[in-house]
C-alpha cells in the first residue's frame, strides 16, 4: 500500500515537472524510474483512481503534516526528499527567537541539526537534511517551520 | 509516536537534591540543590517551559515543614539550562556531556561576586559579625596578651583577711573568692582568694582597694602608667579574612560595615524592592526567608506616628525576588531595572532573560 502510494506522488511530481518543460529522460533521472513509466505517468495512465485520490489529499495537506506522510512512503531518503521538494519547495528553518537550544532537534537521524558552538542556538545542515519534519514536532518551542526554499 | 528516538527524562531526587537527565547524542544532565538555593525563584520566572514551581518558603523558612524549595517538573523540563544559566547562586548547574554550561561562554550568565583586598583589611571582624550567611570567617592572630599585659600580683595570706573587697572593685573580673564547703568541722565561709592571671591586667586597684595591705601588683609594661604604643602592636597583627564565596549571596552588608573599604561586592541586579502597604499583613514570611537579612519589623515610633508594617534596606536587598515568592498576599514586588550578566547572544534566551525586568 505505501509503495502504491509512492508512486501516485511520484507520477503528481512527474506531471508538475513535465509542466514546468522538464524533458521525459530529466524527469526519469531526477525520480530515479524508468522512462517507460514516466511516459505513462504524463500520459493519464496512473496508478489506480483510488491511489491518486490519497495521494492529492496528502499534497494538499499543510507541508508540516504532508512532508512526514511522504517522508513515510520509502526507506530511500534522496527520493522522498526530492518529492518533498518538488511539490512544496521548501526547506526546514529554525527560528533564532524561539530557539532556546534545549537540544532535543540534535537526536536528528541524519545529523542535520548540530549545536552552534558561538552561541545558544541550532544550525541545520540543508544537505544533510531530508525534510523529514521530525524536529518540527519534537520541538518544545515551536521553532522549526518550513520556509519557501530559494532554488534546488 | 512523534520522534521516536528522543530518550525520556529521567528524574531523581535523594538528600535535597533534584536530577534531570537525558541520554542522546548530547548527554544532558540538571541538577539543583537545596541546600544552596535561597528560593528566590528567578529559576522558575526565567524557564520557558514552567516546569519550576517554587514551594512555600514562609512556611519552610520559618522550619514549619520540612520540604524543599522548589520542584522541577521531569515532564516539563526540557533541559535547556535557562535556569542554570540564570541561578545568581550556582544552585542549579546544566552539564551537557559532562561540561557545567558555566564554563561554555556562549550561555550568559548573571554576575554578583564580592572581593576582598586583603593587604587593606584590618581585621575587624564586623563583616563577620553581620554576614547573614555566615560567609565570613576572620582568623587573626593577635600579639600573645604578655606583649602588652605582663606583671605580677601576689597576694599576702597571712595579712589577707578573705574580705572580698578587692574582687568588688576588679575590673578585669580577675579574683575570685572561693567558698569553703562550710560546717561544724570546717567554719569558714571562704575558703581562698583566686586571681586569674589571663585576666589580671595589674592595674593595681586591688592593691589600693585592700584595706589590710594584703596586695601587691606590679606593672612592667606601665610601671609609671605610660601609654603603649600603638602602632608597634598594630604592626604585629596577622591573619585573614575568609569569604566563603558559595555562601555569599552578595548583600554588601559586609561592604557597607567595613570601615576601611576592603570590601567590594558586585550586585546582580539594580532596582528596588516595593512593598505594598495595604496588603501586607505582617506575616513575617518575607523576613525569615530574605537571604540578605533586609526586611524587618520597623521599630515602633512615637505615639501617633504611622510605622509601615515591613520596612526595606534597599542597599541590602539583593532583588532575588525570594520574599515575593513567599508572600501569602502578593504584597512585595521586584522591580528590576538591569540585569547584571554577560551578554546573551541568542534572541530566545535575551528575550527570557528580559523578563526578569519590571515591565
């Protein structure tokens, strides 16, 4: 089912790319799937009707909550960060003036968030981050938010 | 589950002393002691969580109920260190993998300290004498008493008739009579006369008190009553003054009796304390709990003349806030007007540092 899921997001992003005049091969390797099934992607031959339904529902939903059902689908963090960006184009942000730097962010499983050592507060590693979202909801202060992301 | 991988909070508490720790890729550790803490409750404004609750000081000050201070809520906490970086009285400290937060200069911290110029001390002992946390410890060693009381007194039994007079007119309280165990086989009320001579100072009054000649004293160091001379002696008084600064809790009582300014104290806060007449109502909770012994019962005036019901020693008062925290009736009110600290760099924790300030 959530591999089934996957590829509903995976054919929204391919048409959003197409339309953004990706080309099918840019597209394919961006996603990491054979062209064949980009091909039937932009040509309205989904996966099931049910499958896009959820997976409109999931895209809609605010970037905090639909990041972490997307970062959910697949143990293969470099596409679902992709996905994540493609559809919301956004990055995770700590806010310096809620930030009391209490630590909780750094048990992070990809060590994206590290304690500046110059003063009280975290930094996140954009690389290494997957957007996940998990620190947004482990936070006790309410300070990480995804912010609109300024270029891929 | 959100997270998932975040260790829990584990809480301990054993003789006064409350521990926070979290395992993770930073190990965080918060522990607070009671017997260090003042209660003044700066811990608990500052937190961002609430997880602080200061307990009833009147009531644990006054020794009513055994209880500690104040509570750190295990569930709340979120081991930031705000508090550890806030306490001006080292009571709580925040390690983060095993390093106290006080030695990491990015965390602000509140200054207050007190020095003490030795080399200007004279060794009075009024510091001791008013410190309310017994912080001060003055060790001096005076000349041995034979440098400036040395002589020899000698009393006459056959000539003494055990009168007494001699001891009436002491005013070194340095002769005593010694009362015989009296009855039919042993008749006398007194059995000797007694002089101390770690008392005596043989300023010869016994002599001219005796009515029967019985005593005589000498003097060498005044055989014709000459004055010594003072600064001889001065010069011959060593020691030192201890501060024990873990006790000190930075009152300037010390500052203030001192009367050759050997002293300075650094205080943590400006402002003052307010105190608000009509709702006290003389409870006496804010004078046992005051760290700095500031607060007291003003002396009665004379008829007619209106005694506020607690009165302040603004200069002593530290501005804690502990006496807020106890009062019953939300009588007392800090109003700080500066923090003294080093710089807080991050917004979130220059923002709650704020707070601290009268708004």
């Amino acid at each position: 089912m959530p591999e089934h899921i996957l590829s509903g997001i995976k054919a929204i992003v391919a048409i959003k790319m197409r339309k953004e005049g990706k080309l099918q091969r840019e597209i394919a390797e961006y996603l990491k799937m054979e062209r064949s099934i980009i091909s039937h992607y932009i040509h309205g031959r989904y996966p099931s009707e049910k499958v896009m339904k959820v997976s409109e529902e999931i895209i809609n939903l605010p970037a905090k909550y639909g990041i972490r059902l997307i970062d959910s689908l697949s143990d293969d963090k470099e596409i679902t960060k992709k996905l994540i960006k493609s559809i919301y184009n956004i990055k995770i942000e700590v806010e310096d003036d809620k930030c009391i730097a209490c630590g909780k962010c750094l048990e992070c499983k990809y060590n994206a968030i590290s304690a500046d050592p110059n003063s009280v507060r975290v930094i996140i590693d954009q690389d290494k981050c997957v957007l996940c979202g998990k620190c947004i909801f482990r936070c006790p202060m309410n300070a990480f938010k995804t912010a609109e992301s300024t270029g891929l | 589950m959100i997270g998932g991988m975040i260790m829990k909070n584990v809480k301990e508490e054993y003789d006064g002393i409350i521990k926070i720790s979290r395992k993770g890729v930073e190990n965080r550790v918060l522990t607070w002691e009671d017997h260090v803490c003042v209660g003044c409750g700066i811990c608990s404004e500052i937190c961002p969580t609430c997880a602080i609750e200061m307990g009833p000081l009147g009531a644990i000050f006054r020794e009513d109920i055994e209880a500690p201070k104040l509570d750190i809520s295990g569930e709340k906490c979120v081991l930031c260190g705000m508090c550890a970086s806030a306490c001006p009285f080292d009571a709580v400290d925040l390690k983060i993998n095993d390093k106290s937060i006080k030695e990491l200069p990015q965390y602000p911290k509140i200054k207050r300290g007190i020095s003490l110029d030795q080399d200007t001390c004279v060794l009075c002992e009024q510091c001791e004498l008013v410190c309310p946390q017994k912080a001060i410890n003055v060790e001096r060693e005076i000349p041995e008493r034979k440098t400036l009381v040395l002589g020899e007194i000698d009393v006459n039994k056959d000539k003494c008739v055990l009168c007494g007079i001699c001891a009436e007119y002491c005013p070194a309280d340095a002769i005593e009579l010694v009362p015989n165990e009296m009855g039919p086989s042993s008749i006398n009320p007194i059995k000797d006369i007694v002089i101390d001579k770690d008392a005596c100072v043989y300023c010869k009054v016994c002599e001219k008190a005796c009515p029967h000649n019985a005593i005589e004293a000498i003097c060498y160091k005044c055989p014709l009553a000459s004055r010594i001379k003072k600064p001889e002696l001065y010069n011959e008084i060593t020691g030192k003054t201890n501060i024990d600064e873990d006790l000190c809790v930075s009152c300037s009582w010390c500052e203030r009796v001192c009367p050759v300014n050997a002293i300075t104290v650094e205080k943590p806060f400006e402002g003052e304390l307010i105190i608000d007449e009509d709702a006290c109502n003389a409870c006496e909770a804010c004078i046992s709990v005051c760290p700095c012994n500031a607060l007291e019962f003003p002396k009665a005036g004379k008829p007619g003349e209106k005694v506020p019901k607690i009165a302040v020693n603004q200069d002593l008062c530290i501005l804690c806030g502990a006496c807020t925290h106890s009062c019953p009736v939300d009588a007392l009110k800090v109003k700080r007007t500066k923090i003294n600290m080093t710089e807080a760099k991050a917004p979130a924790w220059k923002k709650r540092f704020e707070k601290l300030l009268a708004k």
